[in-house]
C-alpha cells in the first residue's frame, strides 16, 4: 500500500470511528484498553508485539524496526502491573515516525506522552518498570486482549475504545460503516424531527410495563 492509500485508509477509519466500525465487522479489545490522555487517537497498520510477562526488550526491538507509521499493538502476557512503556520509549518511537501505541498493560510518563502528542492506548497506568533480557516477538501475529492481530490489520483507537480490522476484510468492514454511518445521518434527522428511537427502529415494547401519565 503506497503512503497516498495509506492515508486515505486511515482517515476514512479515523472518520468512521471505533462505535461504527465495532459494530461494522471490527474486533472490538476490551473496555479496559483506555487512551491515557484525553484526545488520543489513531488509525494505522498494527505491528504486532508480544512480551514476556514482566520485561519489554521485544518493545524496544519493535520501536527499532516496526515500518513507519505503523502503530504497535503489544501483548505483555499476565503481569499488566508494570510500566512497559514510557518517555523515553515515546521519544524514540515518535523520532522514528511510529503513529501510537496500543498494550494490554501499563504505561507511564504520561503528562510527557500526552505534552508530546503521541497516542497511547493501555490497560492502566504502572510506576514499577519493567526488565528488559527475555524472549519475545515483533512483527509476528499476536493476540492482544484476546483480540488476535497480525501484520497487514488495521488498529483504529479513540475516546470510545480500540478496534482492530482485520487487512483482509478492510474494504468489507469499511463499506459496512460508511453505510451504517449514512444510515444514522438519516436517523438524526428523524430524531430531530421528532420521530422517537421506538419508531424509528420499529422496537417490540410490548415487554416494558409503564406507569404514570400517558
């Protein structure tokens, strides 16, 4: 994909947003993947990663060689109390033109990631650093808050959450939410209009007892 296509793609997911395109065919990550600073967001190739559990070298040789761009998606196993992540790791992705981290573990150094603009999306926020000598995995497929995510994905993150679509289905999902997102315009109108959500959606309420005025 030529760096012109790249971008369309990415904003036409950034515009579509994580709500739509969840609903569109996406992999959803859990609730708990939150951006650490408010306005954090991205939509880019994911790169995978998988750590130890407890030490972040195979973070750091995916800062090293993850394409530009690119935003890493990081697996640290079952210790996600540790701060995998943090300025220095921020300093040198950004200086390599890396669009954002993704990890199912913690973070830290956050008033620096936000003064330095770099979207960061984590389980939470941990002091305690990690090591930095074990086994781990760049590049290759991972599976990241349950989510599996493999090299070609795309990774879409905003205020509502973090989905992954998969490349091989990237024109299917993206027709779907550009289709559910012209639908809703015209459920906007309605509503404002006032057409009620119970109309508009033709809903069965037949099973919710009502009391009080009419």
């Amino acid at each position: 994909m030529i760096d012109g296509e790249r971008e369309a793609v990415a904003a036409a997911l950034a515009g579509l947003g994580t709500a739509t395109l969840g609903e569109s065919g996406a992999r959803l990550l859990p609730p708990r993947i939150r951006p650490v600073w408010p306005g954090a967001a991205l939509a880019a190739p994911a790169y995978p990663v998988r750590c130890t559990p407890g030490d972040n070298l195979a973070i750091h040789v995916a800062v090293a060689r993850a394409p530009v761009g690119s935003v890493l998606v990081v697996d640290v196993g079952d210790v996600p109390e540790r701060g995998y992540w943090g300025e220095v790791l921020t300093t040198a992705a950004a200086a390599r033109g890396l669009g954002g981290l993704v990890i199912d573990g913690g973070v830290r150094d956050v008033d620096a990631l936000a003064r330095r603009g770099f979207p960061v999306f984590s389980h939470g926020i941990a002091l305690r650093g990690a090591t930095k000598t074990s086994p781990g995995a760049a590049g290759l497929a991972a599976t990241v808050a349950g989510v599996a995510v493999a090299p070609g994905d795309w990774v879409v993150g905003d205020a509502d959450g973090v989905v992954v679509v998969p490349g091989a289905s990237l024109g299917v999902v993206s027709a779907a939410g550009r289709a559910r997102a012209d639908a809703e315009e015209g459920y906007f109108s309605a509503l404002d209009g006032g057409t009620t959500t119970v109309e508009l959606l033709g809903l069965d309420v037949s099973t919710v007892e009502l009391g009080g005025p009419a």
